[in-house]
C-alpha cells in the first residue's frame, strides 16, 4: 500500500500542477483530444448508421467492416500511422478516428432496428414523410442506443488515448511512459489512478445520460419485450442489443 | 516482405509468446464468469452488485490497469502474470453479463417443465438451462477472444514481450514491414481462436446446426459487436 501513498503524493505534490506538464493541462490535452475524436468519427458513422438503419441496406457490409476493425490491435494502427505521417498528434487522431467509428456507427443502425417496425409503419400511414419518419421517429428512438455506441467509443478512446503518448507528446498518458523510461513508479501510477478514475467519471456520466434520453412512454421498451416472451424474435434481438451496447467497448 | 522472411523465427517466437498470454485468460474468464452469472441472475442484490461492479472494471483502461496490478498484487512491472490477470478480469466483466443474459432468455416454461420430470436444481442448471444459453455464450466468447487478442499487444509497451513486441520494435526503428506483420499475425491469431470457437460450438451444441441459417444473424451481431 506504500505504493499508492507515493502515488496519491505524486498527484499532490504541487510541482505536478504547473508548467509544461502540470496535472490539469495533461488532462485538458487528454479531454479535447477525446472529444475531437468523437466529433470526427460521430460526424462520419451517425449520417452513415442512419442511412443504414433508415434503408436496412448496407447492414451486412457494416458488420463486417466494424468486426474487423475491432480485431486490429490499436497499438499496431497507432505505430503504423505514426511511420507514415510521423510522430505528432496526427497518428493519434487518424488511428483514434478509426477506432471510435464502429461503435457509434453500430449505436446509430441498431437503434433504428431495434424500432417497432409498426410504429415506423404507423407514422407512414398518418402520412410523414421519409425525412420526417427519421427525425420524428427513429432518431428519438434510437437515441438510447446512439448514446451506448457513443459510450463505448468514448470510453474506447480514452484508453487508447493513454497509448497515444506513446507516439505523441499529448495527454495525461505521458505519465505512464515519462515514469516508465525514469524508473518512477509513483509517476506511473498517479498518471495510471489519474486516467482510471476519468475513465470512470466519464462512465457515470454517459450512465445518467442514458437515463434521461428514454423518452418518455418507451422506457423499459427493451425490458418488456425481453421478459414477456424471451424466445420470440423481439426477445433475441433485445438481448442481442444489450450485449451489443456492452461488447461495443473496446 | 524481405523484413517478413528473414524474421520468420522471430515472428513464430512472439506468436508463440502470444498464445501463451491470451489462452489463459480466455479460458478462465469463462470458467469465473459462469457461476458468477448464475449468482448475478438468482438474486436481486448480487445481480445489481454484480453487473454495476462488472460495468465499472470494464470501463477501466488497459494501459493503467496493468501499471496497478503490480501495486495490488506484488508482481514485478514487467511480469506477464499482470498482462493475464489483467485481461481474465476484463474477460470476466464482459462475460458475467453475457452469461446473466443468457440464462434470462431461456424460457421459463422450459425451465418449470424440467423442474417438473425430476431436474433438481443443479442438474437442470448444468443440463438444461447453460445448454439452452449455450449460443449466446459463445457469441459472447467469441468477442472476449478477440479482443483478448487484441489487447495482449498493449503489454508491449511495459515489456511484456507478445505480437505487440513487433509494434514497438518497428516503430523505434522505424520499419514498416515489421508493424505490417505484427498486424497481420494478430488479426490472423484473433480469427484462428474465433474458428476454433465456433468449431467448439458446432461440436457440443448440434443442435443449433440446423436453425443456423435462419438463426446467423444474432450471432453475428454479438460478434462485431
């Protein structure tokens, strides 16, 4: 437990608080960086999932490229970019981008599929358009699952954010490495508790958030059709949502 | 490609080194998460305990993770024990949930009608109901092997000498071809375990060979997921 003593006073230690590598200008560098890259990828997979979702085309493809995705090790996209365009921010947020794709886009497409398909059927009938059927209908209804895909990414880029020290001066990851070269353990694991508890703070938020987005009348729509009649189609597909809004991670 | 055929040994040795760091945790995780599924699923109290604490250990980078482990646990930094514990808890999170939910889609009227011809609870436990979740447990095995797989390359950068040591050792000196093949290798390793599960699916679940055309879709969400 000494350890953690040496790192709590490693946070505190005022020395960590100013200059060119003081604790709350790592953790801005850490947030702005987190928060581009989610605006990027959301900017490109959210049209893109709505598309998918709205037309029911593309589906396949989209499950395809994303699991792939998903197997490639972020370490090995971050160096690789890096080499190509050198060593800066640039690797991180091209890599970063990449990663954070195919958990906002799977959020954007399940949560159009996961719609009634009467209740889509019923707002054509009552004579919306096609515009209005996704922005009155689905994007509202789909917005809980949007915001687990943009859970997931956000917590995926977080963590991956720390690996990007590695190849960038940039974020509260550069504790991490700074210590790791320097022998100081107290510096790894301070920058190490640092990272773990925004990670976690970050998860309560998004928690709360999902909360609140339910609107009104549907919540507990995916825990009904789950415990009424878990065998039928509505049953599966709800339970593969829930699993597909935590596997989404990482 | 000349990089790729003259390290052909050094590129087995890290594959190697590879599978020796991501089998056990995939292993045990499984093994961990069953009965704690079980526990999640029978009791109201342990399943929001359970669940909440399993959402928050997954929630916590990797890279940290294994900088704590040692802290907690007395390894040394660069011990591969940490990559492993490390990567079984991660797979223990993601799979207690997965086997919580399986067990709750298995009908209750199946459950009561095996109950009903004699089944004591243990036996309709280990015969009837994890069987029955069988396929959703597998769709969620397959997401922990590969991204098991995936992250055992981080404990390169602590020294923990895996595919991921190709990542490193490329990009400090700067060759490509080398990174390229530490790709290749992982993606190659990650769907060779994907096989190997799936293979296990189709040997002690024959009965979901047939609907599986019908049911493919499910799985294969899960999976990209």
């Amino acid at each position: 437990m000494n350890l953690f003593v040496d790192a709590i006073d490693w946070i505190l230690d005022p020395a960590n608080w100013t200059g060119l590598n003081a604790i709350p200008l790592r953790l801005g560098q850490h947030l702005v960086f987190t928060l581009v890259t989610l605006v990027i990828a959301s900017a490109i997979a959210i049209p893109l999932g709505y598309l998918i979702g709205h037309t029911g085309r593309g589906r396949g493809l989209a499950v395809t490229t994303s699991g792939g995705l998903r197997a490639i090790p972020t370490l090995g996209l971050l160096t690789l970019v890096a080499l190509w365009v050198g060593i800066g921010v640039v690797a991180p947020y091209v890599a970063l981008t990449v990663l954070a794709i195919p958990p906002i886009l799977a959020g954007a497409y399940t949560g159009f599929e996961a719609i009634d398909r009467r209740t889509v059927d019923a707002a054509r009938a009552v004579g919306m358009s096609e515009l209005q059927i996704v922005r009155k209908v689905e994007v509202p209804l789909g917005l809980p699952l949007l915001i687990g895909g943009l859970r997931s990414a956000t917590l995926q880029v977080i963590a991956t954010a720390t690996l990007a020290a590695y190849v960038a001066d940039i974020g509260l990851g550069r504790y991490l490495f700074t210590g790791l070269k320097n022998r100081d353990y107290a510096e790894m694991l301070g920058g190490s508790i640092l990272v773990i508890l925004l990670a976690l703070v970050l998860e309560g938020i998004f928690a709360l958030i999902q909360r609140f987005v339910v609107p009104r009348g549907v919540s507990g729509r995916l825990r009904t059709g789950r415990t009424s009649s878990p065998s039928t189609s509505t049953g599966t597909s709800s339970s593969t949502l829930r699993t597909d809004r935590r596997t989404a991670l990482r | 490609m000349t990089w790729v055929v003259a390290n052909l040994g050094l590129i087995w040795a890290r594959m190697l080194d590879h599978v020796v760091l991501s089998l056990p945790p995939i292993v045990l995780c499984f093994v961990i998460a069953v009965p704690l599924g079980w526990l999640a699923r029978r009791y109201r109290v342990s399943r929001g305990i359970i669940l909440t604490g399993a959402g928050l250990l997954y929630a916590v980078p990797s890279l940290p993770l294994f900088f704590v482990l040692p802290a907690v646990i007395g390894t040394g930094l660069r011990s591969p024990l940490n990559v492993i514990i490390a990567l079984t808890l991660y797979g223990v999170a993601l799979m207690v949930r997965v086997v919580a939910d399986g067990l709750e889609s298995v009908d209750a009227d199946v459950r009561q009608s095996a109950s009903a011809v004699g089944y004591s609870a243990w036996s309709r436990f280990w015969q009837v109901e994890l069987p029955l979740a069988g396929p959703v447990l597998l769709a969620g095995m397959r997401v922990v092997a590969v991204s098991t797989v995936s992250l055992v390359t981080v404990g390169a950068v602590i020294g923990v000498q895996s595919l991921g040591s190709l990542f490193t050792d490329g990009f400090q000196r700067g060759i490509q071809a080398e990174i390229i093949a530490g790709l290749v290798a992982t993606v190659t390793l990650a769907l060779l375990f994907d096989g190997a599960l799936v293979l296990a699916g189709r040997v002690l679940m024959p009965w979901t060979r047939k609907v599986a055309s019908v049911r493919a879709p499910a799985p294969a969400e899960v999976s990209a997921a």
